[in-house]
C-alpha cells in the first residue's frame, strides 16, 4: 500500500471514531523540550506543557520557581530558567504539579478544575463530580544533592571545628567538613566528596 493511502485510511479512520473516545484518549503531557545554554535552561515547548494541562502559566511557573529553587521567567511559549535544569529534574516537577493541580484523585481523570473556596484550594473534577482539596507538599527530591554538588565551589562560613581539627559549615541539610579551615572564617570551598548529609570539602583559594 503506498503511504499516502494509509495516511488517508488513517485520516478517515479517525473521523469515523465516536467523540467520547476522542475525549479519553490517554492524557499525554508532552516531553519538555529543554535547552542548555551555559546556566540557563530555556524550556521551548513550556507553552504546549500549560496547554495539556490547563492552568495558568503563571500558577506553574511560580510553582516550578519554588520547587526548583531558581529564578526565571515565561518569554512567549517558552520558559526561561536561570539554573541548569536536567529533563529528569523539570519531569519530576511537572509529574508531582500535575498530582497535585491537576489529576481527579478519583477517577484520575485531568478534566479538572480548581476553585478557591475561602482560603482553601479545592480541585473539581469535571468528569466525576469528585472534588478534594489541593494539598500543596513538597517535591520529594529525587536529586537531593541538587544544592550541592561534587566538584563545585560554595562561599560557607565556618562555624565550628570537628574532633579531628575539619572546620565544620552547614549549608541547607549538609554539614561540611573543610580540611585546614579555621572557626569563624568565611570562604570558598569546593566540595570533593558528598555521603548522605555529609559532605567533605577543601577551601577553595581563588
Ligand atoms: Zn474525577
């Protein structure tokens, strides 16, 4: 068969197919379409993302700022972030906004929308009737050393010396052992080695 006449097959196939089908074809979001430019991470298909899940960019985009830690802004149909974003990180993000804006805990349909009722963020499905209220909960951070990285440098201030002489920092949930550092001071280090909430450093001079 040559392509164009199953192309038309298709076409008409899909015509043919009843409406309610067409309405409950899988809920698809499309894939985020990033690109990396030194520490910017322009998001290109941002306006299609809000477009599959029907909320306004401005709700997502505050919420992607939070969760991700990071400024930036919506520039047409794309996002513009000021940090290096992997896909894996801005997926988790989209899938755990969608679980929690968007998806009827009912019928896991997306046809939902969401009302303010007093001072509490309800989610009505348009599909079920369902309606439950929005419980905004942190993103469980598959990549929680997102805030500290092997290899990078961070300005610390030394606020402590550990029993074997490290100067001790603490920076988010990490303590940070620094070979050499003294008590009180404020510097640069770069983290050589992460282990759990344990972090190990060298002062970084510049
Ligand atoms: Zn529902």
């Amino acid at each position: 068969m040559a392509n164009d006449d199953y192309l038309s097959l298709l076409g008409r196939a899909k015509e043919k197919l009843p409406e309610t089908i067409e309405k409950h074809e899988r809920f698809t979001i499309p894939e985020p379409d990033l690109l990396h430019e030194g520490k910017i991470t322009t998001v290109r298909n941002f306006g299609a993302i809000i477009d599959a899940l029907r909320r306004e960019p401005e709700h997502l985009l505050h919420y992607l700022l939070r969760e991700l830690g990071t400024p930036g802004q919506i520039e047409g149909q794309r996002l513009v972030l000021k940090a290096k974003i992997s896909p894996a990180q801005f997926n988790d993000r989209i899938t755990n906004y969608t679980e929690t804006f968007v998806l009827c805990s009912e019928c896991g349909r997306p046809d939902t929308h969401i009302n303010k009722e007093g001072r509490i963020l309800v989610l009505e499905c348009e599909a079920c009737g369902a309606h439950r209220p929005v419980r905004v909960r942190r993103a469980i951070r598959s990549d929680e050393k997102e805030g500290l990285r092997e290899g990078e440098v961070y300005d610390v201030v030394i606020e402590d010396v550990g029993r074997k002489g490290d100067g001790v920092a603490k920076l988010d949930k990490y303590i940070i052992y620094v070979s050499g550092a003294t008590k009180g001071a404020q510097i640069k280090i770069r983290i050589q080695k992460i282990s759990g909430n344990v972090a190990f450093a060298v002062i970084e001079h510049t």
